[in-house]
C-alpha cells in the first residue's frame, strides 16, 4: 500500500510563533534609524541645556562635572582609534595585492589633493566676495609684539618625520615637531658674563637686554605628547601590504587582525548608546564655558557665516556632483546615511573621534566595499582636511582685512598653496588649524597675533568644518571603490578561479606521477591537501591576477558581442 494521501498541506513556518516578525512602515523606519535618532537627541538635548544654564553663571566645577560625562565619552571614542586604525589598514590592505594598493592610494592621495586644493579656493572666493575683516574688532592696545618662527617648511619636514618614525612604540603616544630655542653658545656666554662681572643692577639689566635683543633661534627637534597617527598609518600600510604577498602562511595574522577590528566594532556599537549623554554633555560644557556668547558671536559672524556657506557649497553641491558624476546613484541617499556619524564629529569636533561611527555608517548601512573603507578611512582622518583648508583660507585673510592689508595676487596664491599643504599636515583634533593658521599668517607676513581673536568661535567653527573633513573621507572611499570597481572583480574573480583548481600541487596543476587516491602526493594526507587548497583573497592575487584580469575583459567582451 501506498503512503496515505491528504489535502491538508504541512504548516508554513512563517506561522509558526517562534519565527521573526518582519517590520513594516513607521515601525521598520525606526528600527533602521534608532541610532540616527538616539545621537541627533544628544545633540539637541546638549543645545537646549547648555542654552537653559547660561542664566545661571554657574561655578567652574559645576560646568566641569556637567562636562564630566562627555569627557569619559570622548576617551572612550579615543581609546579606540588605535586598534581600530591598526586593525582594519592591516587588515584591509592585506586583502589587495601590492598592485592594487598602490593604484589605490594614488587615486585616494590625488582625490584628497584636488579637494583640499578646492575647497582652499573656495575659501578665498568667499572671503574676499563677502569681505568679513573689519579694522575695529581687534584692540590695538592688546597686541604683542612676539611673533613665533612658524614656517612652511618645518610643517612639512615635521609631516616627513612623522610619516617615517624611527620607533613605533614611541609613534603611540608622542609627534616630532620644530621648535626654535635660543642658540646655546649666547646663552653660555651671556651667564658666563653676568658671574664674572660685578655691575650694578641697572647694568645687568642693560646688558641682558642687549644680549636678548641680539639672541639667534636655531631650530630644534622635539617630542610632544599625542599619538603619531600618520607614522602607525603609514607602517600598518607597508605591513599589510607584503603580508599579502606571502600567502597562505600569513592568512593567520590576517584573520587575527580581521578579528579585531570585529570586535573592535562590536565595542562600537555598544558605546553608541551612551551618546545621548555624552555628546549632550559635550556640548553643553562647551556652550557653558564661553565668555560673552552673544557679544563674540554678533563681532564675528560674518566670519562664520563664510566658513558655513563655504562648508554647505562643498557639501551639497560639489560632493553630490562628484558622487553623481562617478558613481551614477542618488547621492543625497548617500548623504543621508551619513547622518549620524557627521552629527558625531560635529559633537566632538574631531574626525578621528568619530572613525569608529564612520565605520560602522559605511560598512552595515552604506555597504561600501570594507576592502576600501578599511583602507581609505584611517588615511583620510589624517590626511584628508578639506573643511580645514577651506577655515585656513577664510581665516588667514580675514585676519589680514582686519589689519587693512591689500594682498595682491602672489599673496593670494601664497594662501592658496599654503592652506592646501598645512591642511594635508593637520592632526585629526580639535583646534589643530589654529596652529596651522599661524604658518600661512607668517608666510604673507600677516599679524599672527590677532588668531587669539578667532579662539572665541573656533569652538563652534571647528564642528563645522569637521563635518567637512568627515563627509570628504566617506565620499573619497565610494568613488574610489567605483574607479577601483574592475580590480576589485579581479580579485574575486581569482578567488573563484583558484577554489575551482584540482588539488594536485599549490598551483592546482597535477603532475603525471607521484600521485595517490586521487592526486595526494606521497606522504601527504587529505587534509594536508584541503588545507592548501582552500584560497583566500590575497593567495588569489599572488597566483596570476594580470591573467585574471585578461579573462575578465575578455568576458566582458564576449558578453557584449552576444547582446
């Protein structure tokens, strides 16, 4: 007899009431966008109680324990730059072959050069069409007449240091930078004289004034604390890449390095539900701690109404032009996913405080290649400076309309190269374009005295500029990925070619004797042979990637005359 037949069919398991229930509408809306809307809280919340205090006048250790909560925030953020930044270069490189990596910095290097050299121009087109310098906002009785040896060939001999550390321990927690000290031997024989000699008193002053005024700096190069970002970048870069070249004996060190950055991001995820009270109470803090807002934000607001139009053209026209004409895609989508981590740097004014979120916002909701943004990110946080290139042009003439300074076209060419060069140098913290300011303001000879002038705002100017320098990385890493599009097919391409090889040798070509049960060499087991015949990424470009490559066009060929 046969089975017994029925009409009844067996239950869906969709019914069954362990299964998932899939959200739809307002309510998948705000699954998807619960961490989006949990940071713009922060934000507001911040704004709303910072504002709500000011009437108050509150205690310095009042201000310091409702800043409190945001400083813990911060560090955490912070403690995880390093290994997220060591973890996914090494990683992410690794995965490309040396060929690859190479083409990849170079359009990432020229990107970040093109913009950065824009958005500078950008600057100055704004500053001198809107002309915010005005003579009566400085007071003349509060100028100094010291002037700092800053210039723009020490800022790119310390970028050089920096790049090549001589010691990568050292590299994690302090930078190389210039200083000018007095000349040993002056000093020497200035005491030399002051023991030897018994003058009066008004006689000591005199010579000591005589001997400072004829005293000659002479460069010195020291150590200061901050991690060296760009040398840890550029010795992760070069580890990753020949970890790829030797194959399967290194696939270890990758898969630990991969495993990292997972857990790394996982830690992320975690803290991104502290946001609501650790950006609130950063910029709480921050608001609560300026002097006379109204009175530094109505002197100068012609300034940062140039910096902002400045940062909303680049914004939203240039990059959704840029993305538009590249990638062909909706570039406002784009932008929208975005969101949260540019309300994250905007909060802590710091590109590389908010990498963690950048991660996450491109790789799980963007999905742009992670072979890419684990390679473009950490550069771009400390290379890529656009909204700094574009706050140092506006700010070095803004300075100099302030002192009634006519600048021809060589000193606007001067701001040009030298806001593009200093942002390139620019540290991924807040308030480091202040410094860099100083070495344009020196090189068209500008008063740099008055940038103490700019400290009042660039608390706030320096949220929205970061937002530049944020956005631009992310930008960088989906048109790199479009123009890196045909390597990256290669790449999988290999990987499959190789998985489908026989298993006789590590090439996959058998040989006519040697071989047992079906093609084991002598002496060698099963698992000897399945092990080296599963391929990763990176053993795949070692083997043949240029005849992969050729087989790829050749297909694309073929397919196009079929059509």
């Amino acid at each position: 007899m046969g089975p017994p037949t029925s009409t009844e069919l067996p239950p869906k398991t969709t019914e069954c009431s362990d299964a998932p229930v899939e959200l739809t509408g307002y309510r998948r809306w705000l699954s998807e966008n619960l961490m989006l809307l949990v940071t713009l809280s922060g934000v507001l919340l911040g704004v709303i109680l910072g504002l709500s205090l000011r009437p108050l006048n509150l205690h310095g250790d009042s201000i310091m324990l409702i800043s409190y909560p945001g400083e813990l925030f911060m560090r955490v953020l912070k403690l995880m730059i390093l290994p997220l930044v060591i973890s996914s270069l090494i990683a992410g490189s690794a995965s490309l072959n040396a060929k690859m990596n190479g083409k990849i910095a170079l359009r990432t290097l020229v990107y970040f050069a093109s913009t950065s050299f824009f958005n500078a121009a950008l600057g100055i087109a704004l500053v001198l069409l809107i002309h915010p310098g005005n003579p009566d906002l400085h007071n003349a009785d509060d100028r100094s007449t010291d002037r700092r040896a800053v210039n723009l060939l020490d800022s790119l001999l310390d970028l050089g240091r920096n790049v090549f550390p001589d010691n990568l321990f050292q590299a994690s927690i302090q930078q190389a930078h210039t200083v000018y000290l007095p000349k040993p031997s002056i000093l020497h024989v200035f005491n030399e004289t002051m023991n030897d000699t018994l003058a009066s008193g008004s006689e000591a002053q005199r010579l000591s004034e005589d001997l400072t005024e004829d005293v000659v700096l002479v460069r010195d190069i020291q150590y200061r604390s901050g991690t060296n970002t760009l040398g840890i970048v550029f010795f992760c870069l070069v580890f990753g890449t020949f970890l790829g070249t030797i194959g399967q004996k290194g696939q270890v060190v990758v898969d630990f390095f991969a495993a990292i950055f997972e857990v790394i991001m996982k830690m992320v995820t975690c803290v991104m539900w502290l946001t609501p009270v650790g950006i609130s109470s950063v910029i709480a803090g921050k608001i609560l701690s300026v002097g006379d807002l109204g009175l530094v934000m109505s002197q100068l607001m012609w300034f940062i109404v140039t910096v902002a139009i400045g940062v909303f053209i680049y914004q939203f026209v240039v990059m959704q032009a840029i993305y538009f004409v590249v990638v062909r895609r909706n570039p406002f989508k784009f932008y929208a996913g975005l969101i949260q981590a540019m309300l994250t740097a905007f909060a802590t004014a710091s590109t590389a405080a908010a990498l963690p979120i950048t991660f996450r916002c491109m790789n799980e909701k963007l999905k742009v290649d992670p072979r890419i943004t684990r390679f473009v990110l950490p550069i771009g946080c400390n290379i890529n400076m656009d909204g700094t290139a574009l706050y140092i042009a506006v700010a070095s003439i803004f300075i100099a309309q302030m002192s009634g300074m006519v600048l021809g076209f060589g000193e606007l060419l001067t701001v040009l190269l030298t806001s593009t060069a200093a942002s390139m140098s620019s540290a991924s913290v807040p308030s480091a374009a202040l410094v860099l300011l100083l070495v344009v303001l020196t090189a068209i000879d500008a008063p740099v005295q008055d940038v103490t002038l700019l400290f009042a705002v660039d608390w706030f100017v320096d949220r929205i500029r970061t937002t530049n320098n944020m956005l631009g990385d992310c930008y960088t890493a989906a048109v790199v990925e479009e123009l890196s599009r045909k390597e990256l097919m290669a790449l999988d391409a290999a990987s499959v070619n190789y998985q489908d090889m026989p298993a006789g040798t590590p090439n996959g070509h058998g040989h006519g004797h040697g071989h047992h049960d079906g093609g084991l060499l002598e002496g060698q087991t099963e698992l000897e042979t399945s092990s080296k015949c599963v391929m990763t990424m990176t053993d795949s470009v070692v083997v043949d990637i240029s005849a992969v490559m050729n087989n790829v066009n050749l297909q694309q060929e073929h397919c196009n005359r079929r059509v």
